[in-house]
C-alpha cells in the first residue's frame, strides 16, 4: 500500500522559515518523481515545486522562486521543502505527492501525480 506522510508544518511568523518532509512508502522512492502542492482555503490546489526522479531537475512556481527549496534523500525515501522568507499568502494545507512518470515527469500538474499525502497546515502569522 502506497503511503504519503507528510510533517514539519506549523505557525510561524512572517520572514520566518519552515522545513517540511514527505516520507513515501509502499513503492521504491528513487523510481518517482515527487512534488508539492498547496490548497488555501476555498481555492483550488496549486503546484509549488516538483522534483525529478534523479533529482537533477527542479521546478518552482514563480511564488516560490528564491525562498522555497525542494530536495530529497533517497535512502531515506524523503522529499523535502524548505520554506523560506514566509508571508501570510504562504499559508495554506501543504500535500506532497509521488508520480511514476519518471522521463516524461514535468512536475507541475497534478494529473501526473498517483499518490498524495494528507497534508500539513502552514500558517504564517503578519
């Protein structure tokens, strides 16, 4: 059974920093393609940074260029996200999610992705 568990959310205040990990397991974690996604109240879900399988491809939304960073460990089947500069836009529910896509992974939408975590809140205080 494929599982996604994400940690690391909280309260914070605005400039602050967050790091927040996703652990996969069920399938082999350096075979997927991994993302972030987040979902503010009554908005839709929205991508914010993916990570290739190799890990040497990374994408951002234009938000999170410069003050997020997303990298893994695949010993430990750990994606990461790190939250930098925050502001109250940021908050939202975060979810990570795996793809299997693997060469034709682009990270960005969410149909490319089979498996989702349940989510870690962030909420940034101004």
């Amino acid at each position: 059974q494929v599982q996604l568990v994400e940690s690391g959310g909280g309260l914070v205040q605005a400039g602050g920093s967050l790091k927040l990990s996703c652990v996969l397991s069920g399938r082999q974690f350096s075979r997927n393609g991994m993302g972030w996604f987040r979902q503010a109240p009554g908005k839709e879900r929205e991508f914010v940074a993916a990570i290739s399988w190799t890990g040497e491809e990374t994408w951002y939304t234009d938000s999170a260029k410069g003050r997020f960073t997303i990298f893994r460990d695949n010993d430990k089947s750990t994606v990461y996200l790190q939250l930098r500069n925050l502001k109250p836009d940021d908050t939202a529910a975060y979810f990570c999610a795996a793809s299997r896509l693997m060469y034709y992974f682009t990270g960005e939408n969410v149909n490319e992705y089979d498996a989702w975590g349940t989510g870690t809140q962030v909420t940034v205080s101004s």
